[in-house]
C-alpha cells in the first residue's frame, strides 16, 4: 500500500520538489477562506479541514469525502490546519485520507 505524501508548507521553497511545493501552496490558499470546518475547494480538489479535532470534525470530514467521492469528484490534496484535539477522531480522519492516498499539506 502506498502511503500518502506529507508536504509541509514551512520551508519549502527551496525544496527539490519545488512543482509539488506550488500545487500544495496553491492548495493551501484555496483553503484559506474557510475558517473553521471541513469544506471541498473545487478549484485545486482540495479538501480542507481547520479546527480542533472531535467527533463532529470527523463526521463532518468522513461525510464531506463521501459526497465528493459520490459526485464524482477528484481529492488531489488533503490541507489540515488544527492545534490538535481528540485522538480518535484525529485517527478516523487520518485512516480515511490514507484510505485515499493523496498528498497532505500542513499549515498553520
């Protein structure tokens, strides 16, 4: 199983993987508007998630990558911005973007 890609925003623009750095900067600023949630960022494919992590953050996240997925739609990236919180939920929700198998951008 091939295991997604953790691309911190910090430091890397002078990354070898500079065009990989850019589409997860782009990422990360389509997401930038949402305040606090989950949301889909159509324009990048990005599914974005900002807050502290409980149990409604990841039903929140579990039903919006359910409904991308069943309207057809790509997740390229997965952008996370949180301070932490519970560790279950933090679990469910990594499972699932494993489950996809897309790149992970942290900010913050």
């Amino acid at each position: 199983m091939k295991l997604p890609q953790v691309l911190l925003l910090f430091g890397c623009s002078g990354a070898a993987i500079a065009g990989q750095c850019e589409q997860a900067l782009l990422a990360y600023e389509s997401c930038s508007a949402l305040e606090y949630g989950v949301a889909f960022e159509r324009s990048t494919d990005s599914m974005c998630l900002k807050g502290d992590i409980d149990d409604s953050m990841a039903d929140q996240f579990a039903a919006t990558v359910q409904t991308v997925q069943r309207m057809g739609g790509r997740i390229q990236y997965f952008v996370v911005e949180s301070p932490g919180g519970a560790i279950t939920p933090a679990m469910d929700i990594a499972e699932q973007i494993e489950r996809n198998g897309q790149p992970v951008v942290v900010g913050g």
